[in-house]
C-alpha cells in the first residue's frame, strides 16, 4: 500500500475511536484502535457491506465467546476451539473477510470469563472501532475511484509506451527493460484491481448516474487496451529478437509502433477534451494498420524467413490498433453523449463490435 488518503484515514479512525474509548471510560481502548484497523476499507461499498457483515459475526462470536467463557473458562485449548467454530461460521455465511476482526473480539471477550460487564465492555469496544472506520471512510476524502482510474491509466500507458518506443528499437538495457516490465504490469494489476471496485460499487449500491455508466463503459475499454499493448510488449520480447530481421524490417516495425503509441495517446487527450473537435487520426490509422498487415502477408507469401515469429508480434500490433479505433470511437459516442444525452446503448453497441 502507498502513501494516501487511505493510510491517513486508518490514522485518524484509529485515533477516533480511541479518544471515544476513552471519553467513554472503556478499559483496553487498544481494541478499539484494533477494531478500526481493519475495518477501514478501500471504496464506500466494500465500508458499508464490511461495517454490516462485522456487526453480525461480531455479535455471533461475542455471543458464543461469552457463553464458553462461562462454562468453559478462558482455557487456551477452550478459546482455540471456539475460534474454530467462529471461522467456521463466518465460511459458512461466506463472510471470510470478518473472520480475523471477529477472533480479535471472540479472544477479548474470552479473556473476560465469566464476566458479563467486561465482556460486553470489549464486544463494544470492537464495535466502536468498526463504527469509527465507517464513518471516517465516508466523511474525510471520500473513495473517487472515477479520478484514481483516470490518474492510473496515464501512468501505466507512460510506462507501456517507453517500453514500447524502445523495445523494437533495442535501445533500452536488457536488465532494465526487464524491471520495467515488472513494474508496469504490477502497475495495470493494481488498475484493474481500481476498475473492479469501481464497477461492484456501482452496481451494488445502485446508484450509477447516466454519465457515471458512460465512464464504467469507456474504462473498460481503455483497460482492453492497454491490455493489448501489454500482450504486444511481451509478444516482442518473446518473438521479436529470436527471428532473423533487415535493417528495413526494424525501421519498419518501429515506425508502425510509434505511430500507434502517438494514436493511442491521441484518443486519450480526446477522452480529457485537450484536442481540437476536427481533428482525427482514426480512418488514417485503420489504413495503415491494414497496410501493415497485408505488407506481413505479402512477406510469409514470398517465404521470408521466420517471418511466423515476425508475424505472431504483427498481429498483436494489428490488434491492438483496432481495440484503440474502438476506444476511439466510444470516446466519440462519449463526448457527444455528454451535450446530447445520447442513450447509453450506443457505447455498448461499440462494445459489441
């Protein structure tokens, strides 16, 4: 996890629930801070379903914690077999994110044996942690995964597109190239892993706006697309240099990336308004993508050699220009669906092509 406004909201739930702990005079205030820990959640959704399935498997497990500490005292072996029970349960209602909060209560309550005051004492001290993290999740610089998505995909297509300008090219050390490469596809991980909480959010809660759909349809589509830059990257690393090449087949390779990289961050300044209406690449790249190809079938008809290993990184090339002349064209039906209201159906009709 990097610095951001989840690690400072962890701080300031933490440090809620404790002064709360306190003005209440709650022993043991550390459960609380505990509790709050792992409460906080990365979208308001996951806050909100986590602050519910807590409040039940918390009280399941404070409820069976405070009947074996009476008849079962807080024996190591008695508390152990109670925690197996509780995971038990929470597998059972398919709440397995609860289960290491709900044993932090389970053993506190444990702890109090016998003890019915203690007990529930600590069972609220969890569900003031909990409560805190909420409420800090959704008033203090609420999750705006929309923004986040945005900010990521440019980061990851500068990283995709360095690697891509210099790959064909042989410019960039080995050693390099490699570690880059890494941190580019930890990078679109963590992108998709956004995407995800984005779209559960918006469906689960039901509250998706007309033009808030749009964004989920049209950042679908940009992650195919620098997925497919991605699948090209590696098919160059794993073909490319293992096939015999001229001069002119590098420059030509190279120059055909260049001009997709430049198309593909071209329809991404169009998604940020940034370019003039009239301007458009999309009929000139589809020509010379087509170009491109037919230029490679030309190729493995006359029998070049290793022209299969040249055509396999070709075609993830070809492709990858269609996936951004798709981008491109729902960045259209986008931008005019903002001023017109235009149903929402035409981006999936794009989608569907």
């Amino acid at each position: 996890m990097s610095f951001g406004a989840r690690v400072l909201k962890t701080g300031i739930a933490v440090t809620l629930s404790l002064y709360i702990s306190i003005w209440l005079n709650f022993p043991l205030p550390v459960i609380a801070a505990v509790a709050a820990i792992f409460a906080m959640q990365p979208s308001i959704y996951r806050s909100w379903r986590y602050f519910l399935d807590q409040i039940q498997t918390n009280t399941l497990g404070a409820a069976l914690a405070m009947l074996a500490g009476t008849f079962l005292s807080k024996e190591p072996i008695a508390i152990g077999l109670v925690c197996i029970l509780v995971i038990m349960i929470c597998l059972k209602l398919k709440m397995e994110e609860t289960i290491g909060l709900t044993l932090v209560t389970v053993i506190a309550v444990m702890e109090a044996s016998g003890q019915w005051d203690f007990a529930l004492n600590r069972f609220l001290l969890s569900l003031i942690g909990i409560g805190s993290a909420f409420l800090i999740n959704i008033l203090f610089f609420p999750p705006n995964p929309k923004e986040q998505i945005v900010k990521q995909i440019h980061t990851v297509f500068a990283k995709m597109s360095l690697l891509l300008r210099t790959a064909v090219s042989d410019e960039i050390k080995e050693k390099v190239f490699r570690d880059e490469l890494l941190a580019l596809e930890d990078s679109f991980k963590s992108l998709s892993a956004k995407y995800n909480l984005f779209e559960e959010e918006l469906k689960k809660l039901k509250r998706a706006k007309y033009s808030t759909s749009q964004h989920l349809v049209v950042f679908k589509q940009m992650l195919l697309t620098l997925q497919k830059g991605l699948e090209t990257l590696e098919s160059v690393e794993q073909h490319y240099f293992r096939s015999t090449r001229t001069a002119e087949t590098n420059l030509y390779f190279d120059q055909h990336l260049e001009k997709l990289i430049k198309y593909h961050e071209h329809v991404l300044l169009k998604f940020e308004n940034m370019l003039k209406p009239e301007i458009s690449e999309a009929s000139k790249m589809e020509e010379a993508n087509d170009q491109f190809m037919e230029t490679m079938i030309a190729s493995y008809t006359q029998g070049h050699k290793d022209v299969l290993r040249l055509s396999i990184v070709a075609a993830g090339m070809y492709d990858y220009c269609i996936q951004i002349a798709r981008l491109d064209k729902l960045i259209e039906q986008f931008n005019r669906g903002q001023d017109e209201k235009e149903p929402l159906g035409a981006l999936f009709f794009w989608m569907k092509k």
